[in-house]
C-alpha cells in the first residue's frame, strides 16, 4: 500500500469516526429530555449515569469482552439483540407517556421527577447498553 491510498484511507476513517462522534444519540437526548422536564436533579444524575455507563463499557473492554465479543459471533448477537430490545422497549414506553394529559405525572412517576438516583439509574442503563451503539461497536472495533 502506497503512502496516498494510506491517507486517503486515513482521511476517510477520521471523517466517519467524527461524524459519529458529533451525531447526538439516545444518551443526549435523554439529558435534554429530562433537563427539558424541568427535573434539574435528575438530569444531573442522568449525566453522571451516562458516564458511569461510560466507564463500564470502558473497563470491560480493557478486561478483554471486547476480544470475546469479536471471538464469539453468538456472544456479539446476543449483546446485540439485547440493546434491540432495551430500545424498543424504551420506544413503546415512549410511544405509550405521549398520550398522558400534561398535568398527569408519567407513568411510574409519583410527580417528583424521582430525583438524582432516578436519573443516574437511568443515565447508567442507557450509558452500559448496547442501546447506545456508537458507543459499543466502538469498543469492539479498539480491539
């Protein structure tokens, strides 16, 4: 490989990786979401969720799941498939709140918005799920 189609090739990949990396996904929508509700606590937890998340993904990487992910093509389906479901399950949840009257609290929701705890739980569901895929495909692709 000559030294052109290597930086043509390099050029290409540092496009792509940046395009994902400025496209918002689920976890900054779920920020805004919640910030938007006027749950200022909550979305601070949500924030620091989505980074222990973060940190999850990141540690079991180093562990070497990311190795077995690549070596196992069921282990990587089953993953896979389970971030499928947690975002149709997140998408009916949804599709299901957005026909509740304004003033009707959420389903589940007792009105407070849940407070920090809520928030981080959720932020580190949605930060440690295959849910967010530009996140886990790229931990498989460092390996």
């Amino acid at each position: 490989m000559d030294l052109t189609t290597m930086a043509g090739a390099l050029a290409s990949f540092a496009l792509v990786v940046g395009l994902l990396t400025l496209t918002p996904g689920l976890d900054t929508a779920l920020i805004l979401r919640t910030a938007v509700l006027g749950r200022r606590r909550q979305a601070w937890g949500v924030v620091l969720g989505i980074q222990t998340g973060t940190l999850i993904w990141g540690t079991a990487s180093a562990a070497g799941v990311s190795v077995l992910l690549t070596a196992s093509r069921l282990g990587y389906e089953a993953l896979r498939w389970a971030g499928v479901c947690y975002l149709l399950w997140t998408g009916a949840r949804m599709l299901r709140s957005r026909h509740q009257q304004p003033d009707e609290p959420p389903a589940g929701d007792d009105g407070t918005g849940g407070g920090w705890w809520a928030g981080w739980r959720r932020g580190t569901l949605t930060g440690s799920s295959q849910g967010e895929p530009k996140r886990g495909s790229g931990m498989i692709l460092d390996v």
